[in-house]
C-alpha cells in the first residue's frame, strides 16, 4: 500500500509539473543506482512469490507524457507497462532515460496499474513494472 501511495503522489506531482529535473548528474554506471543481480537470484518467499509473474528481456525504450512508460522486447514481442519501480524514479525526475540503458538485459515483475491523466484523474488500468532489476 506504501508503494501504491507513493506511485500516486509522484504521479500527481509529475502531472502538475512539480518535479524539477535533478540537479546531480546521473551516474553513469547502472549499479550506482538500481539493484544488479545474478542470472539465478533468490526466490521470494511469501504471499507475492506465487503471484507476481516475472518476465526477462531487452530495454527498447521509454517515454512519458500524463505516465511514465517502460517498453521491453521478451522474445519476438515487446511487453509495455507503467513503469512503477524503484530504477524508474530518476527517469521520471528528468521525463527520460539514459540513452545508454537501451538494449540492457532485465527482470521485470508485472503487475497491474493504474493509468491518470494530468490532473491525477484515474483513467484506466494496465500492465505496469513493479520491480526492475538489471541482470548480469
């Protein structure tokens, strides 16, 4: 619920053009900011283990206008979500990504999200990443 809450008021503060851009440079090495795991990494345990569907593949790209948008390629199909994770946030604060994250390998974990418009109104519902990892 924490994580939901605080998606919502980022939402709402990107809407109403409140977040500046940072004002560090963004490192330039991925394991400065976002987790790096292992091709094999532990298993969660508990309630969300059994629920949450995990998919790997390639970053091809990201945008933003009223939401933030991850776009991945898992085989010969991309998979397009809100991106909602914690490595999102930095993208969100400058409206992009680092040119040079294109074409790393990741972890995603799918859930479902909520889609607002500018003005923090919910609009809909689709797929978003929850976590991102970025594998080895």
């Amino acid at each position: 619920m924490t994580k939901s809450l605080f998606a919502a008021i980022l939402a709402l503060a990107l809407a109403g053009g409140v977040a500046q851009a940072q004002t560090a440079p963004a490192p330039s090495d991925p394991g400065q900011s976002v987790r790096v795991i292992k091709k094999n990494p532990k298993k969660q345990k508990g309630k969300t283990a059994a629920t949450a569907k995990t998919l790997e593949g390639v970053i091809k790209g990201f945008e933003c206008g009223d939401n933030c948008y991850l776009t991945i390629k898992v085989g010969k199909a991309d998979e397009t979500g809100l991106c909602e994770a914690k490595a999102c946030v930095p993208w969100f604060e400058n409206q992009k990504m680092p040119r040079a994250m294109i074409g790393k390998k990741v972890k995603v974990t799918l859930a479902t999200g909520v889609q607002r418009d500018g003005s923090g109104k919910a609009m809909g519902k689709m797929t978003s990443f929850k976590t991102l990892d970025f594998v080895k």
